[in-house]
C-alpha cells in the first residue's frame, strides 16, 4: 500500500497549489475593503473603486467586475484606503454596516451564543465604519462644545478624521478623570455631572454601539429610560393599562433609589456586563477632577458620559422578570397572576403594582431591597412608600388618581410649580428686553411643556397657567412704563388675533410686516399617545414592520414628515408601489423603508415608498422587495396606451 499512499501525498499536494493559486489570483482581483469593515468591493472596469469615495482609489482602475460580499473583517487593512478627508466617507454604507453588525449581536444575544457575541463586538469597534459612527456622534450632539480636562475640541474636519485613527489604538488605552460640573435640580439641589474628554466620549460612543444590542435585548419589557423609540409616555401609557380597569390593582409602591448613578458597584458591573472588562474597569475608576483636587471614584458611574445610560439600565435589568419569577417559584403561576404585580420603570425611577397593600409590604419591598443591595443600591426611605390609587401618586412629572373608580392623568402640582417658576423668573430677569425677543424667549418653553402633557388631562391646567402667565405679563408691562395707564399697556402690547386678545407684536422687515405671537396652552389639543410594545427590539428585523407603522403614526404629528409623504405621494402618482393600485384617502396608507432601518437603511425619500396596509403585511410575510423610482413601469406603459 506504499504506492496508494505516496498517490494520496501527490493528490493533497496538488489540490493545495491549486487553492492556494486560487486564492492568490483572488487577492489581485479583488480590491479589499477600505477599513476593516467586512466588505471585499470589486469595482467595474474604467471606474473608480473605492467604498467610502471617488479619492480613495488609485486613476485608472481597471478591475472587471463589481460585487460586495460580507467577510470577517481583516484587521491588516491598510490605513491608506480609508479616507483621508472627512467630508469624502460615504455615512450611507458605514451606517449599514453598522446595523447589520448590530443585528448579528441580537441575534447571537437572543441565542445566548455569548462567545459569538464577543467576537461580532470586537469585529465592530476595530471597524473603521464604527470608529467614524463614534467620532460624528460625540462632534454633532449637545455637547460638543464642553470640553473635558484636557480643554479640547474636536471641532474641524481635520481634528476629526485624525480622531477615526486614534480610536484604533485601544491597545494602551487610559482614560483621563472627569471634570466635574454641578446642574440645578427642580428641587433646588445641585446634580453633579462628569464630562469626559472628546477622546473618552468618542472611546465610550464605539463600545456603546457594540453594547446597545445586547442591552435591547436583554432589557425588561416595561423599562422605557434612556432606550430607543421609547419616552416617558410610554411609560405613563403601561402605567395606564396596569391600573385604569376596575379589577386593575389598587396599590402601588412608589420607589426611589437613592443615588443610583453614584452607588452602583463597579465589580457587579465589571461581572456581568458583556463589554471590554479592562476598558470599562478603566472607565469606572478614572477619577473626578473639582477645583483642581483630583478624588477617586470607587462606585457608581459618571453621569455625563454616554455609556452611563446604558450601563445603568442594564444594572437594573432583571427587576421585573425576576420578581414575576420570584412570585411564580413562591405562590404558582396561576396565583402570582392573581397578585396584580407589574413593574414599570423608567431609568432609576420605578412603581410596582400589587393586589394589596400586605403583599407590597411583606414581599415586593424586601425582595426588591435584597436585589437592589446585590447591585449596590439601596431604596430610600423618606420617599419610598405603598399608597392607594384613591390618594394617587406622582410620576415622571404626572399625578396618577382614581376619581369614583375613574383614573386620571394630570399634571403634577410639583411639576406645574417647577414650570411656573420657570416662566415667571424669564419675564422679571427680561424687564428691558423688546417684546419679540421675550416672545422668541418663552415661546419654545412653552411649547416644550405643552408637547410633554399633551397626552394627559391637561386642558384645566393648560387654561389656569394661560391665565398666570397674563398676568405676570401685564405686571412686566406695568414695570416698563410706570407712568402709563393699564389700558394704554394694553393697546401696546396686545393685538386682537381672530377675535381674541394676543400678546403679540408687529415688526417691520424687508419682506413685509411679521406679527410674531406668544403661544396659547389652551390651544394644545390633547391626543392620546400610543404606547410601544414591551417586546419591541430595533435590532430584530423581525419587529421592522411594526417599527414602521407606530414610526408613521408619532411622526404624522411632523410638519416635516406630511410634507415627506406628500411628495412620496406625488412621486408615486398617488399608487401603491406594490400593487399599483390607487392610494385612497379613506384608509392610511403605509411609510416602507425599501432598506431596513434594522439594516442601516435612512428615513430619507429615495429610501422610502408609501404601500397599502395590507400590501405591507404581504410584503414583509412573504419577503417580497420593491425599487426606486416607485411605480415608473406603469408610467410607461400607460403613455404607450395612451393614443395621445
């Protein structure tokens, strides 16, 4: 058998030259993907290659044909494909590759394959696509111009493509303390704040994209803090369903941490939260830096950094499914429904619904005590307590009372003061200011505070602050011309709008007169807000459908979404662009993304079509796809019909 066997040696030598031939031709075929991003990208023969931009590519390319295929990303990609300008990369393809990424890790979370969990993470925050992501989120948001303790800003293009490099080098990585700032609180107190570093910021920005996934999908169905498509109105909304019925439960413990940011232990979190362990661990002990004395910090995470959110929110993931596990181990499954037990949380703020008071105080406090002391926390005493939906309770700016069995929804008194206040302390600091800019002032608070209630029973209040607010107006009008009569003030600073007397003033531009008014409460019309569903996931394609639709309904409200739908409407000539048949008036039609959100698809109109309800549903049960333009085959083929 000698002979066979020196056969079977020459065979296996041959058909590895052969692979290894192939794949050498392959690599001279193939253009590599730009950074790191899991994308081999074959461009046409005569144009330029490039996945981020025309520059990226070497003139006169002459590779034969185009294609793209996902791969596991290289980590030898060479820096010299990424862009080198920052205006040059191509945010449509690094925020698909972004979600899909993202997707992957759902996926993998849901089926608890953690290994696999930790290599697409790991993939993602080595991609050049995710280190951009990062970078644009920390220079485009609200504090973009709070530097840390370094004093540095990332604010030209140049500072941050340099910055896309600096993500790279984890490897060494330490973060600098935080400088700490102080915030008022409605109360009067002070909050105190960390702010990171841009680098820091944008260091915790590329993990959080990696870590987001995992915490959507591990998340408590009833926590609406600081997650995606979900407010405090959802939060009332579940609260809503828990206790408006007349069977719903009539007590509810209303719970407060004390200090949750400041006490969450740092080896729970390092434990149990699937991240960088040496990073995070980085993170958590950075220290604070106030008035120049440096502090360390041994619990708790910094609130200002972005990744705080999250970590908190997966620190008190678990409060509602293992307490409905709890009661079922202890009382049964068809006795701990019977207890009326839900909880609804929002960040570190939560209640819990009970059949009774006994059951409130004998089995959810403690064990809802022991679970937060295994994190670190504790409730406090003064402002945790057990009432009855009779008395009413106060939550999230809302007061939730049954009247005669009825539950209503208002504005909480605490809440109306805070805002008041507000106002009133705006109108005596402007005593000089001119009559427009005080209404430009009052106007976007106003109505902030009008969208935030607009859900609840709000109409008496809204009318009793109309009210208020005249009146320290007229008193703001007095001030200025003390030596005028009220009906003079008046005449001067009010207009009759459509039968009605308004705050307003005229100004003369280049354009015409401009008469700018201040706003009405009472003219918020009250619409009842629809809640998410618990089990929602962004990163499920499976939910895509019904992110769509409950995404068209909040953002029909948008002046700037109708004027979108119109022009998709007229883009379509006013067909479906699935079945071709007429859009009718009578039934709302629905707002598809041909590439999914899920997927890294954008809400701009070349990406959207408007679809009949039901063709929707048929389009997603049965994978069907639809293209841009929408409907041109029937254009063309009715102007051939057409002897005209």
């Amino acid at each position: 058998m000698g002979w066979w066997k020196k056969r079977m040696a020459a065979c296996n030598g041959w058909h590895k030259a052969f692979v290894l031939t192939r794949k050498r031709a392959h690599f001279h075929l193939v253009q590599p993907s730009l950074a790191t991003v899991g994308v081999h990208f074959k461009a046409p023969k005569g144009r330029i290659a490039s996945l981020w931009g025309s520059h990226a590519s070497s003139k006169g390319s002459n590779l034969k044909e185009e294609s793209m295929r996902e791969t596991t990303v290289s980590s030898c990609s060479a820096s010299s494909r990424e862009p080198q300008d920052w205006h040059a990369i191509d945010w449509h393809r690094v925020e698909q590759f972004v979600r899909t990424t993202q997707q992957r890790i759902a996926k993998a979370t849901l089926e608890r394959d953690w290994r696999r969990v930790k290599a697409l993470q790991r993939s993602l925050i080595h991609s050049f696509s995710a280190r951009a992501l990062a970078v644009r989120r920390v220079t485009e948001n609200q504090g973009k111009r709070t530097a840390g303790v370094d004093r540095q800003l990332w604010d030209s293009p140049a500072l941050k493509r340099v910055a896309i490099g600096r993500l790279k080098q984890q490897r060494g990585y330490r973060p600098k303390p935080l400088r700490r700032v102080y915030i008022p609180k409605a109360n009067g107190k002070e909050r105190p704040l960390g702010i990171p570093t841009m680098l820091d910021r944008a260091m915790q920005a590329l993990h959080l994209l990696g870590l987001e996934p995992v915490a959507e999908t591990t998340s408590d169905p009833n926590s609406y803090g600081f997650r995606r498509h979900r407010s405090t109105a959802d939060a009332m909304g579940q609260i809503f369903v828990c206790t408006s019925k007349k069977v719903s439960a009539s007590w509810v413990l209303e719970a407060d941490i004390r200090g949750c940011f400041d006490h969450i232990n740092h080896e729970w979190l390092v434990r149990h939260v699937p991240t960088n362990k040496t990073i995070l661990r980085k993170w958590l002990k950075a220290g604070v830096v106030h008035q120049g004395r440096l502090s360390p910090t041994e619990e708790g995470t910094p609130q200002g950094g972005i990744i705080s959110p999250t970590l908190a929110n997966m620190c008190l993931n678990g409060l509602e499914s293992g307490l409905i596990a709890y009661l079922q181990e202890r009382f049964g499954m068809k006795k701990a429904a019977k207890l009326k037990v839900n909880v609804i949380r929002y960040a570190d703020d939560f209640v819990i619904t009970g059949s009774s008071q006994e059951l409130l105080v004998t089995e959810i406090r403690p064990w809802t005590e022991a679970f937060l002391a295994q994190r670190g926390l504790q409730l406090s005493p003064e402002k945790t307590k057990v009432v009855h939906m009779d008395e009413g309770f106060d939550f999230l700016g809302w007061n939730f009372r049954k009247y005669k069995g009825k539950l209503l929804i208002k504005p909480s008194k605490k809440n109306v003061k805070a805002f008041y206040r507000k106002v009133s302390e705006i109108v005596k600091t402007h005593l000089s200011t001119k009559q427009e800019d005080l209404i430009a002032k009052l106007n976007p608070i106003l109505r902030g505070w009008a969208k935030y209630h607009q859900p609840v029973v709000a109409k008496e209040t809204f009318s009793r602050m109309d009210s208020l607010i005249y009146w320290r107006l007229v008193r703001w009008t007095r001030r200025r011309h003390p030596n005028k009569s009220r009906p003079w003030c008046g005449r001067r600073y009010w207009q009759r709008i459509k039968d009605r007397e308004e705050f307003a003033v005229t100004v003369k531009t280049a354009d015409g007169p401009i008469t700018t008014r201040l706003l009405k409460l009472a003219d918020t019309a009250i619409v009842r807000h629809e809640k998410i569903k618990g089990e929602y996931n962004p990163f499920d394609p499976a939910w895509e459908m019904y992110g769509e639709t409950l995404r068209t309904k909040r953002m029909l409200k948008n002046m700037a979404y109708q004027y979108d739908t119109t022009m998709l409407y007229v883009e379509q000539n006013g067909r479906c662009a699935l079945c071709a048949e007429p859009l009718e008036q009578e039934e709302r039609w629905h707002d598809h993304h041909i590439v999914y959100r899920v997927a890294g698809g954008s809400d701009n109109r070349s990406n959207r079509v408007l679809l009949h309800p039901v063709c929707h549903r048929r389009l997603h049960a049965l994978g069907l796809q639809v293209a841009k333009p929408a409907f041109q085959g029937l254009r063309v083929q009715s102007g051939k019909n057409n002897p005209s």
